[in-house]
C-alpha cells in the first residue's frame, strides 16, 4: 500500500505574520511542495488566526493542484468556512487558544455531540472527514458512530517521548492502526514527525497518509521547501521498500 505526503505549510504563514509583511508567499510555497511530489497541501485556520488567514485558505484552494485537507476545530464558524471552501479533505481537531500547537487528539467521547454534528455537516459537502484523536481504541470504538470515514492518529506523544516510554507509545500507534484499519477505517497519522522520528511511523503497512508541518518549514530554512519535501518523501519511499 503506498503512503502518501501532506504538507502543512503553516508555519510558512508563521513566519509572514511574525513581521506583517506580504512574503513568504504561500503559494510559492505550496507550488514547490506539489513540484516536489507532495500528495496534498494542509493548512489549519486556527481560530485566532496566528498564521494561516481566511484569506489564504480561499486562494490556497483556488490553486492547489494536489488534495487540500483544512484543518479545523468542530466549531460553527469553521464548519461554515470549510463547506463554502469545500476542500477535498478536512480534518477535525480540538483548539485551545492558548496552546502553542494542537496538543492532542479530540474527545471523541466527551464532544460526540458536537463532533457528529461537524462531521455530517462537511460530509453533506462531499468533503472527506478525518478526526483528529489519540491512538486509543476506545476512542476508535467511537468513529463509525459519528461516521467518519478516515482517522489521524496523533503521533506527538510519542515524537515527545524516549527510550522505553516511546516504544510504549509506538505500540499503541501499532495497536491503534491495525485495530482501525480492521474496522474498514482509512489510517492516517501526524504531529512532531520529523527527519529522525517519521521512518518507523512510516513503515506502519496500514497508514495511508501522514501529515507533517514544523520540521519540513525548519529544514527548508537550509535546502529550501522543495528539497526538504523530496527529502521526507525518500524517508517514506525507503520505509515502504
Ligand atoms: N496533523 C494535525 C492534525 C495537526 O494539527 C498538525 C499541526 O498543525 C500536524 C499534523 C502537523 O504537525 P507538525 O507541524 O508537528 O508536523
């Protein structure tokens, strides 16, 4: 099974915002990312708007030529921007204002209301639905009820972890997987994968997409964004050989 790229360019929108100016420009970014060989562009409108803008999300959709998955939380106003925008993909994620980035799967449990109602609306759309949440099955256990087609599974703790506490968080990555996939439920994964951690992530046969921002925008500071894309898709291509 092939596994396939998307690349979050927020923070190339970080760094725009840092200064209020018109450069990095975005679509730049996103037109060496897709020449590289990336399978689809991401992008989080986060509610206090910290780097990607409603105007980006409009403009990035007008001339993305790979999939476009919109990251958003399952509030009112995200909802109605995603069905105007109608992206391919949209992906589910809990917000804090404060958090510095999205700190961990939703609670599929404790919002099922607000998150069935979110996922049916953009599922109305024909926008692919994937939620956010943590490699739990519990939480697995909770999908088709709100009918999801596609899970992220959040891989930060264990990009975070080390030694034997992140071979602890690998396994329930693996456990959570295989569980998922059994269920007819598409795998995908993300979050603190980077140039060291993403090969084992990577050789998980039943993840389909993984999703991976910070590190990639880090390394471009040096090779630039089309290298540092064709870079991590070696790492995918060598994980699946
Ligand atoms: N997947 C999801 C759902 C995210 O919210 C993010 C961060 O926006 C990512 C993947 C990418 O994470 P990182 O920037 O750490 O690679």
């Amino acid at each position: 099974m092939s596994l396939e790229l998307g690349v979050n360019i927020d923070h190339i929108a970080t760094i725009r915002q840092a200064r209020g100016t018109v450069y990095p420009d975005l679509l730049e970014a996103m037109k060496l990312v897709e020449d590289a060989g990336a399978h689809a562009i991401t992008i989080h409108l986060r509610e206090d708007r910290r780097h990607i803008q409603d105007a980006d999300v409009y403009a990035i959709k007008k001339h993305c030529q790979r999939r476009l998955n919109l990251e958003l939380a399952a509030t009112d106003e995200m909802v109605a921007i995603a069905c105007d925008v109608k992206p391919s993909d949209a992906c589910v994620v809990p917000e804090k204002r404060e958090e510095l980035t999205t700190e961990g799967g939703l609670d599929v449990i404790g919002q099922f209301d607000r998150i069935k109602k979110a996922t049916q609306t953009l599922k109305k759309e024909d926008i692919r639905v994937s939620l956010f949440i943590e490699p739990n099955i519990e939480h697995i256990k909770r999908v088709p009820d709100i009918g999801a087609p596609v899970i992220e599974l959040h891989t930060g703790t264990y990009a975070n972890a080390t030694g034997n506490a992140q071979k602890r968080e690998f396994d329930r990555i693996v456990e959570a997987t295989e569980y998922a996939d059994a269920q007819g439920i598409q795998v995908n994964a993300g979050h603190g994968l980077d140039y060291n951690n993403t090969q084992i992530i990577a050789a998980i046969p039943q993840i389909k997409e993984l999703n991976i921002g910070h590190s990639m925008v880090a390394r471009a500071v040096f090779v630039g964004i089309k290298q540092a894309t064709a870079e991590m898709l070696s790492i995918l291509e060598q994980a699946r050989k």
